[in-house]
C-alpha cells in the first residue's frame, strides 16, 4: 500500500501524523510511505531523518495521491479538493462539530476513520495521549492567563499563592484524561482544586491518587452553579465519545464567576461546553465574555508538538500497520477497534453517535 503523510496546515498545528521511526516499521511491512517536504519540522523531524528511514519525499499533491492518507487534524477547505473515492483517511475529524466537513466526505465517497472514535476494551486508545496533553496544556495556560498584563482584565492572581493570602481555585469538569491531567498540573501548582464527575467509581480513584489533596464533587448543574462564585479556573473536560460535548454552561452560569476569572474549553473540538464558547486559535487564543477570558483553541496540543507527535504517533502506528492491510470493508469489519473509528465510508455514514450529533441517517458498516 502506498501511505501519505501532509503537512498540517490547520494555524499553529506543527504535528505531524507519523515518525522516521513509523516509516521504517512500515517499509519493513513492505508498504511505500511519502512525505511531504517539512511535514516534521515543527516537531524537530527533518527531512533528511524521514529518508534515512526510507520515506519518499514529496510535494502536498504527491502526499495526498495514495491509498491511506495519515495525518493529526481534519481537512481544511484548502484541502477538499484531495478528497476522493476510495481514498482513506486517519485522523482527528470531530465531525459532530463539522457538518461542512461530514458532507464533503460523505460527497467525495471518503472512507474516514476517526482517531477519537477508534474504541478498543472501552478504551479510547488514540484520543487518551492528546487528552492527557491538553490537560496538562491547559492548566498551564490558564494560570498565565490569570496574570495581570496577558490579559489586561485578569484577576492578577498566582494561582498556589503564598503564606498569608488565598490560594486560586479551579473547577475541573470531567475526571477523564484531561481533567485528571489537568488536575495533576493545578494541584501541583498548590491551587485549590476541585474535579466533577458522574461516575463515583472514578471520583473515588481521583481521591485515593491525590490522597485527598484534591477535592471530588458529584456531577450536576446544581453542584456547579454552586462552585462557579468563587471559582477562577474553570476547565471544561467533559466527554461523550464521538458525540457534542454537552453544553453545560449558560451565559447566565458563566455571568456569576469573578470577573477576571478564566474559562479553558478544551471540549470545543466537539462543540464546546458553554453557550459562551467558539473556537479559537493559537494566533487569537481568547476572547471575553460575561467578564470571564475565554480560550478555546480547538488544536490544544498543536502548542507542544514535539511532545504531541511522539505521544500521538506511539500511539496511532499499531492501527496504521492495520489499515495498510486491510483492503476490503470485511477485513475493517473483523478488526472491533478500527470498525469503530469508521465515520465515513463510500458515501455512507457509519458513527451512530455522529448521525445522532448530525442529524442525519445512520447507515452500519458493511
């Protein structure tokens, strides 16, 4: 099979969809991988590395004319016109936020497998490493973001604090990998920290690992209307696989923070949290709204690529050795993990949960 890795284009997105290391394990596999020229420089990959471990280097049009294109973020509109039948792609997609992109590839007959939708043991084994990323990014954003002058209605405040003055509290909602990892930064950080959750099983493992250091709380509107006063980093990390993230938080919830306070959506590639939120980007990170400094960079982990691309790529080249192998829609069919990451395939889409965000008929692989 012949594998294409583009460049990403997507703003501040320096990942890049596979490793010299993933080029070698696939040429061994007997497949042809090309690249395209200065693909892996934003992660520190040369080119020169890529064809020492035996890729092909190329231009966009060469990287996209293949059998299995690999990438980290959706297609942009710049990139529509690759799009074709039979062509597949792996990557990020998030089409429950992307309507226009759902119908394009719907249109062009794109068989799209979504890395946040590939389940393996009720796992999501491709969307846990960025989650951990864009916890962890997050937190570290945000307690910049309160600081006087990056944003000049801040709360001024350093979030551990010291002896002898209040300590930031942050609100982390959702106890998955991105609250977890954002936990870990905040309460690392001496903040006051408090994670939500649904799942008591996992409000009690929150508790036994941070020995009670941070808080737990049982999920419901309720609980964080009551928190949100005296709350100054609020994250929104909650997640419902493949589907909108839920919209938690009304203008008039976000309205009782402090002014000043900072609001970090990391859920706005599928949607977003809050009626407040949209996406932003890495060049115009934030805006304001109701007194609260919004940031909802939709590419979080774009911002740490080296780290990113070596946690992604570990993690997504067992199932593109699986797909370079799979050549007919049965072989897909008997591998459980990627059959569940199929969005899109001969016109036909194949995510219920995606279906149900869209609206639009579902149709079961096959």
């Amino acid at each position: 099979m012949i594998i294409g890795v583009p460049k990403e284009i997507k703003d501040h997105e320096f990942r890049v969809g596979m490793t010299p290391a993933g080029v070698d394990a696939l040429r061994h596999d007997g497949h042809i991988v090309r690249i395209q020229r200065g693909a892996g420089i934003g992660s520190g990959l040369s080119d020169e590395a890529y064809e020492a471990a035996g890729a092909e280097m190329v231009d966009a049009e060469d990287a996209w004319s293949v059998d299995l294109v690999v990438k980290v973020k959706e297609p942009l509109p710049q990139e529509y016109g690759f799009l074709r039948p039979g062509l597949t792609l792996f990557t990020f997609l998030h089409l429950a936020a992307m309507p226009e992109l759902a119908d394009v590839l719907l249109e062009r007959k794109v068989r799209a497998v979504g890395y946040e939708t590939v389940e393996k043991g009720g796992r999501l084994p491709l969307l846990a490493p960025m989650s951990q990323v864009a916890g962890k990014v997050a937190a570290q954003k945000g307690t910049v973001l309160l600081h006087r002058g990056r944003e000049e209605n801040s709360r001024g405040l350093l979030l551990g604090g010291v002896p002898g003055t209040e300590r930031g509290r942050v609100v982390i909602i959702g106890g998955g990998n991105v609250g977890l990892s954002a936990a870990k930064v905040a309460a690392g950080l001496d903040a006051h920290v408090i994670v939500m959750d649904r799942d008591p099983a996992r409000l009690a493992y929150i508790d036994d690992l941070f020995g009670g250091k941070v808080e737990t709380r049982a999920a419901s509107l309720h609980a964080l209307s009551c928190l949100l006063s005296d709350c100054d980093m609020l994250i929104g990390a909650a997640l419902v696989a493949g589907a909108r993230a839920p919209q938690l938080l009304s203008r008039e919830m976000l309205r009782t923070m402090r002014p000043g306070s900072v609001f970090l959506d990391v859920a706005i590639d599928q949607g977003g949290m809050a009626e407040t939120s949209r996406p932003t980007s890495h060049s115009e990170p934030t805006f304001e709204e109701e007194g609260v400094i919004h940031y909802c960079v939709a590419n979080m982990p774009g911002a740490v690529p080296a780290t990113s691309t070596a946690a992604l790529t570990q993690a997504t080249l067992p199932f593109v050795q699986q797909l370079a192998q799979c050549s007919t829609v049965e072989e897909i069919q008997a591998d459980h993990a990627l059959a569940a990451g199929v969005n899109t395939w001969d016109g036909k889409l194949t995510c219920r949960a995606v279906a149900e965000a869209l609206q639009r008929s579902f149709a079961p692989l096959r």
